[in-house]
C-alpha cells in the first residue's frame, strides 16, 4: 500500500493503556508492516494493532484516542501536537476502509437487480405471456359464449341482429358457401362489418339492401373471415382490455359486463381494418368469388383498391351464382323490407 510506504519511518510519542484499570505508559508508536507499533522507550515491541481493526474512540477531538475494534479498554492516546502521527493513522484508516470488502454493498447491489428485472418481466414479459396463455387455454366453447355475450352489449347500441325467418334461413346458405362463422346482418352503427371471438361475423344491412349481387357482402364475409386467420379475435379484445382481463378470464372462465361493454363500444367506434390483399385475393379465389365487387364498394374511385380489381381471381371467367334470386331477395328482406 502506497500509504504505509510514505509512513514507514514515522514515530510518535503516545501514551497506552493496556486495560482500564492500568496506569498509562509512555510509549513510542510507529508504523510497521500493517500495524501500529507500540514499543516502550527502549525500542522494545509492546504490541501490534492491525491497521485494519484499529478505531477511533473520539473523531475530530484532540488529544486523540484510538483502540482496536472490539476492544475500548486498550487505548493509545496521541497529544495535539502529534498532528502528523494522527492524520496518518486517519489516511491508512481510510486507505484501508476503502479497500475492504462490502458484502452489504453487493447484497444490496444483487437485490437491486433482482427486483429491477422482476419489474422489467412483469412489464414487459408477463402481460404478453398471460394473453398467451389465457388464448391457448380457453376452448371453442367458450369463445362462442364471449362472441354472443359480446353481440348482446352491441345490439343494446345497434338494435336486434335482423331476425326475418326467411331471410335468416337463406344466411345459413350464404355462410355455409362461404365457409364462415355464424352471421348477424345488423340494423345500424355496423360500418362495413367486424367480427367477434368465437367467429361470428356481423356486417351492416346496407351491404346486402344497397347493392344489386350479394358479391359484395360476401366479400366483406371474406375479409372478416381472413382478419380472423391472420390474429385470433380473443387476443385483440384481452389485449385491448388489458392484462387484468386477462387474469379474468383464466381464473374464473368469464368476463365482466363492464369489460363486454367497453369492448363492444371499442369496436363500434374504431376505424375498421382490412386484411393483406394476397391472402384475401386466395380467399376470394378459393370460393370461387370475384374481388371487383366488394373492391368498389370499399372505395368506388378504385384507386386504393387497385390490386383487388387488377387481381380478381375471376376476371375473365363467369363464376357460379352465389345464390339464386330467389334467396337473394329474402336476404335483401331479413331487415323487414
């Protein structure tokens, strides 16, 4: 240590006490390899203190006593006027203080961490991991119950799903052909359609009232059908509502009413998204069913509809009649006209 070569040759005049009940001798104190010295006068090595336990028993007074750690009944007294020796043994206290080890301190450190990355996953790890595993876990069945308790808090907003028996019956038909989940023609505030865990699909009246072919509301179907493919309609509401929800719906098999309305105003009021054009271009295809239609009725400049109308999978080609006029006009009808 650097400290203890500068006062290697330092001595000092001091007087010691080897108990509280001795009488105070006169010693010399140096500083050796380590460790305080104390010698008698005639040069004699008393005792030796290690530098590492030595303590003070009263900071910033003069004289100063010092004694070793653990023992305040040995003293060594040093006078004012051994200035130098005091702030010696001060500097190698501090030298040697500031050298030793701090289990507490990396304790501390270590708990710091911990507790750092405990909050780090619990922000950033753990909500996504329970909506994981909250959708891996809750079944078909379920689903289905969330879907039609989730249609109950929209139709409190729209008005009842249309309900024309005849027109309901040629709905089946359409959905069976079109190879998708239930499907609710809504009265009002449906813009376009959306679509509801479980599969159900609802999409506005004026898709199948406004339009000359049921092309259109088929592909709308298509669309919501594809969205569904492509990000399953569970995660987008527990990860819209929060992980509290989700922690709902793991633990007790169901969700609040508050949560279904909120959700179900969510989704009325937000913009509606469209799939990628490739896999709603294969879906078209697949059913045999032209884009242009449904590409026009969601923009009828074309403009940013282009590769639907360009890509038509039927262009050129005559496709089979999704259903007769017949049926056409009784789903035209399942408003009531």
């Amino acid at each position: 240590m650097t400290a203890l070569k500068k006062y290697a040759r330092l001595e000092a005049t001091a007087l010691w006490r080897a108990s509280p009940d001795d009488q105070r001798r006169e010693v010399v104190l140096s500083v050796g390899d380590a460790t305080l010295v104390i010698s008698d006068l005639r040069d004699q090595a008393i005792t030796h203190w290690s530098l590492a336990a030595v303590q003070r028993a009263n900071p910033g007074v003069r004289p100063a006593i010092f004694h070793p750690e653990g023992d305040t009944g040995e003293t060594i007294e040093l006078a004012a006027d051994e200035a130098q020796m005091i702030d010696a043994i001060e500097k190698l206290r501090r030298a040697v203080e500031r050298n030793r080890p701090r289990p507490g301190r990396l304790r501390w450190l270590g708990m710091a961490v911990s507790f750092a990355l405990v909050n780090a996953a619990a922000v950033f790890w753990l909500p996504g991991a329970l909506i994981t595993h909250t959708v891996s876990v809750v079944p078909d069945v379920k689903r289905a119950e969330i879907g039609a308790a989730l249609l109950t808090r929209i139709e409190r907003m729209t008005g009842p799903a249309c309900a024309e028996p005849a027109g309901l019956r040629t709905a089946q038909v359409l959905r069976a052909k079109l190879g998708s989940g239930p499907l609710s023609i809504m009265p009002s505030a449906v813009t376009g359609s959306l679509h509801l865990p479980g599969g159900r699909i609802l999409i506005d009246r004026a898709l199948v009232e406004d339009y000359e072919e049921p092309d259109v509301a088929a592909g709308f179907i298509l669309a919501e059908k594809t969205l569904m493919a492509g990000s399953d309609p569970l995660r987008a509401l527990l990860e819209t509502m929060g992980t509290a929800v989700s922690f709902q719906l793991l633990t007790t098999g169901s969700l609040d009413g508050d949560t279904l309305d909120s959700y179900a105003e969510y989704l009325l009021t937000q913009p509606r998204s469209f799939p990628p054009d490739a896999p709603l271009l294969q879906a078209f295809s697949e059913r045999n069913l032209r884009s242009t239609p449904y590409a026009y009725a969601r923009d009828i400049t074309g403009e940013s509809v282009l590769t639907l109308i360009e890509a038509d999978p039927m262009a050129g080609r005559t496709a089979p009649p999704l259903l007769s006029d017949a049926d056409w006009l009784r789903l035209q009808n399942i408003c009531g006209g």
